[in-house]
C-alpha cells in the first residue's frame, strides 16, 4: 500500500474476531481486510461460520472478541452511533424482508426519510434513481406480492445502494430464488462490481466467484482456511480441506 493516499485504508478491517454463542465457538479469530472497490467472495460449507463473520462486519451480531472497523468507524466502541454507522453497510439477505403494505418505492424511501432525514420528494427521487439501477423503474409503485422473488430481492438490494453505503454486504442473496430467477440478481451484482461499488459477498454462486470475485475466502469450522484470486482457489487450491470442498461440488 502507498503512504498517504487515502484509498488505501480498508473499507473493512475485522481482525481477531471471535464469536461464540454460548458453548459453541463459531468464528475462531477470524480476519477480514476488504479493500476499495474489492469484490471478496466467502465460500464454504454450511456452518463454517459466514454468515455470522458478515453479520459481525455490520454489528447485528457482536463478536465475542476482536476488532471491526468500517470506514474508519470502530463498531465496537460504544460511543459509536450504530445506526449512523450502518448507513455506510449495504446489507442484502437471504430473505428480502420487504414491508408487504408498502409499494417498492416506499420500501426504498423508508430508511431514506427515517435514517438519512431526507424530505420525502428527495427520498422518491433518490429511490427511483436507485429502483433503475437494478432495472426496476417501471415497477416503482408495485407491491411485494405482485412482484417475483428475483424481483424482490432486487428492491432489496435498491433500499441498500440508495442510501451509498460505502460496501455492500451480501448473505446467500440468491439461495432462496428459483433458478430461472438466479440471473437476474446477479446481473445488478455485477453492475454494482463495475460501478466500483466493495463488496463482500458469501454466496454458493461459483461461476459469479470465478468470473467477478478479485478474491476468494474458504471458511470451515470458524477459520479461514484459504484465500487467493479465483484462479488460485478454485484452480490451484493449497489445502486437502478446499480441494475436498469443491470437489464435492463437482458431483
């Protein structure tokens, strides 16, 4: 890294992070450095501990022990207004979590108004900007349930980006969508990759990791395993434990 260029302080800096949920130890020291505009990919068999390291990366879930820094903002510090913090955190779920009453719109323009301040014409404005990111304009005053669950998500991933986080986190986004829907996800994912926007993003999406990642992370029993460009993990892989992994997904 240069000296003095701003850019190069991490967008995340998790470091040591332990995560125990009463006698189960789930993240077992965990660090995690995403750069500016990094796309870093987690990978991993269920229960390796992913989603709770991303979820520690925006404080839904507090480590046991560790350090989290977003932004320059220490998450842990209890000084530290969460709220305000997590404007800087995009976060998509596996779930949408979209309020079934109110229109895509309002779904974008909630956190706009009550988070931000934002008056509501500037709150609509910045949601239909955010709606046409992710190919939705025309759907703006549609509901949930008149929506698909591609569609959906991609509302959720609109009430994310509108507020300008400055990384994205992604928790399995596309694992509860039929498959036809898969696509579409993906799509705005990789706009948002060539717009810049950093991104963490703990999917079982390979051919999205091969192609978009700039960097892989192999998680199991609460460790980093390995971590390397595509080429190199998926490719190349150093430890019998990923080897065994991705040849089980092979099968």
């Amino acid at each position: 890294m240069l000296s003095g260029v701003a850019t190069a302080r991490p967008i995340v800096d998790a470091i040591g992070i332990h995560k125990h949920f009463g006698a189960l130890h789930v993240l077992k020291g965990v660090d995690l450095v995403v750069s500016e505009r990094e796309l870093v990919f987690v990978i991993g068999p269920s229960g390796s501990g992913k989603s709770t390291l991303l979820r520690c990366c925006n404080r839904l879930e507090t480590p046991s022990s560790g350090s989290v820094m977003v932004d320059g903002i220490d998450l842990l510090d209890r000084r530290t207004d969460i709220n305000l913090a997590r404007q800087r955190i995009g976060m998509v779920f596996q779930q949408f979590n979209l309020y079934p009453h109110m229109t895509a719109r309002g779904n974008v323009t909630l956190a706009l108004r009550k988070v931000a301040g934002k008056s509501r014409a500037e709150a609509d404005e910045l949601a239909d900007a955010a709606l046409a990111r992710v190919g939705l304009a025309e759907k703006a005053e549609a509901y949930p349930l008149e929506l698909s669950g591609g569609q959906q998500q991609r509302v959720a991933i609109a009430r994310a980006i509108a507020l300008e986080p400055r990384v994205m986190l992604f928790d399995e986004p596309t694992s509860a969508l039929d498959p036809e829907l898969v696509g579409g996800v993906l799509a705005v994912m990789r706009s948002l990759r060539e717009a810049g926007m950093t991104m963490v993003v703990v999917s079982h999406e390979m051919a999205f990791a091969r192609a978009a990642a700039d960097r892989v992370v192999f998680m199991d029993h609460g460790v980093i395993v390995e971590q390397g460009t595509p080429a190199q993990v998926f490719g190349a892989p150093q430890q019998e434990r990923t080897r065994a992994f991705l040849r089980q997904l092979d099968h």
